[in-house]
C-alpha cells in the first residue's frame, strides 16, 4: 500500500476490523483511530489495531494519505466538516458505507482542492458490532463495490482498491446509482424485514419468542445489526428500499390471498420457485 498513514474514523466491527487487517499485512505506516469514545480508542490501542488516536476529526487526519469513514453514514456530512482543517492535499478520502449514491454526491462537493473521494462498500460483516467483534479475516475473499463518480480521480481510485485487494477482498466496479437500486434488494429489504419479523412475533405474544429454533435465528440474524446504523441507511436510500418494500408487501398480499383461498397447488408452486432461486446464492 503507498500509504504512510491511515486516519480511520469509526473503530466498529468494520473500521476495527480494516484496522486489524492491515497490520496482519505487515504495513509499516502508521494507524490513527479516531472517535467519539476515548475508552473505545484506549481499547483499540491495546488491541494494537492502531498506533495512537485523537477525539478530534481534524487532529486525527492530520498528515494522513488515507481517511477511512466507517462510522454511521448519517455522520460523514458533519465529520467532513470538522476534518476539513485538518487534510492535507493529495490526501484520500474513502468509506465504507452501504449507501452510496447520496454519499457519493454529498462527499465530492465537500471535497477541499487536491483531495479526492472514493466511495466504497465492502461486502462483509457479523452478526455483532463494535470494537469486540472486529477480525482481521473478515474481509478475506469478499467482494468490495467501488463506486467511483465522474469526478473522481484514476490514481485515488487505484490506491483504494489496493488497499482492499492486499486485505484480501475482491473488488468490483458500479455507479452509485446501481449499487443503491441492487443493494435495496439484496441487503437493505432484507434488513428492515428481518427487523419486522421480530415485531410481529412480539406483537402475537412477547413470551413465545424464545419457542424460536435455528430456522428463526436464521432468519432474524441481522436484526442483531445496530438500529442507528440501519436508520440512517433507509433514510439515504429511502426511495429504493421503499419500491423493493413495496414489491415485498405485493407478494405477502399474494400469499395471504392465496391462502384464504386455499390455493395450495398456487402457495406450493411460490415456494418452490423462492426455493429455487435460493440455491443461486450458495453456487455464487
């Protein structure tokens, strides 16, 4: 990596595990952790995930090639503003964020002269956030989207996916705009219906959730995921988790019609086409 030092802001299980993952690389630059939490920070220290740290956005930048933003994306407009002082031209700005288009647009504008974004979304996670949960294998053999705009830069854009080929990930390239109508489907729906699942449970009897057995748990797996951070992904992609949600709803309606008519042949043939297009997910 041609980098001599990394800020990476937010030391969650992603911003914690990039960390972790580079120093497995052997990286002879230096690390800087910043964050709200000073105790967060004290632990990543030693961790050894990163060499020192700073609350201060525009301290912890300072002299940095490369700021990650892996704190909530509902944050990076007013981290931006604070860490402007403090970047240094022909710095690097990137992301890790799962929505894309809005940022990607908010990001360039912010940019100071001689500093360039790269938005990018690495595809990995765990059923657990925060610094404890963070693993320097977590992005081995995963795919990372970068979604590079008009304006950004050929150079930027190599030197980001440098930095997530040598942690092992996989890139892929896609406008900002594809990536938020795909991901609306593939993650965000998925997300906000799993949240949902739970509810409905609670709402029929809070006491029989613990009946649940591993098709559940399976299920509502990413519920687990932090509220705050899914809160502000659906309001950055709100149109087109709303036009998925509402394919969703069509086909519950669907269902539920189907079985008021006792349309079994109809609810079977449903599931078996769901069932076969599950199995493209396991030959991916």
């Amino acid at each position: 990596m041609n980098f001599k030092k990394i800020a990476i802001i937010g030391l969650g299980l992603i911003g914690g595990s990039l960390a972790l993952a580079i120093k497995q690389t052997g990286f002879k630059g230096s690390i800087t952790g910043i964050g709200r939490r000073e105790e967060n920070l004290i632990t990543a220290k030693e961790l050894e995930m990163i060499d020192d740290y700073s609350t201060v956005h525009a301290e912890g930048v300072k002299d940095a090639d490369l700021v990650v933003l892996a704190s909530s994306t509902g944050n990076f407009k007013d981290i931006m503003n604070n860490m402007k002082p403090g970047l240094k031209t022909g710095a690097i700005v990137t992301d890790v964020g799962s929505v894309k288009a809005s940022i990607v647009r908010t990001l360039d504008d912010m940019m100071p002269d001689g500093v360039s974004f790269v938005g990018a979304h690495p595809i990995a996670g765990r059923e657990c956030s925060g610094i404890d949960c963070a693993s320097a294998d977590l992005f081995r053999d995963s795919k990372c989207i970068i979604t590079p705009s008009p304006r950004t830069v050929d150079h930027a854009i190599d030197n980001v996916i440098g930095m997530w080929e040598t942690v092992g990930a996989v890139t892929l390239h896609m406008s900002p705009e594809e990536h938020d109508l795909i991901f609306a489907a593939v993650s965000h729906m998925p997300h906000v219906v799993a949240y949902a699942i739970i509810n409905t449970i609670m709402d029929v009897n809070p006491n029989i959730l613990h009946f649940g057995g591993t098709g559940l748990k399976d299920m509502s797996r990413i519920a687990l995921s932090p509220a705050e951070l899914w809160r502000d992904i659906c309001s950055s992609n709100k149109d087109e988790v709303l036009n998925v949600l509402k394919k969703f709803s069509s086909t519950i309606s669907d269902l539920i019609e189907k079985l008021q008519n006792s349309d079994w042949p109809g609810l079977e043939q449903e599931f078996n086409k769901a069932q076969e297009a599950r199995k493209l997910i396991e030959s991916d």
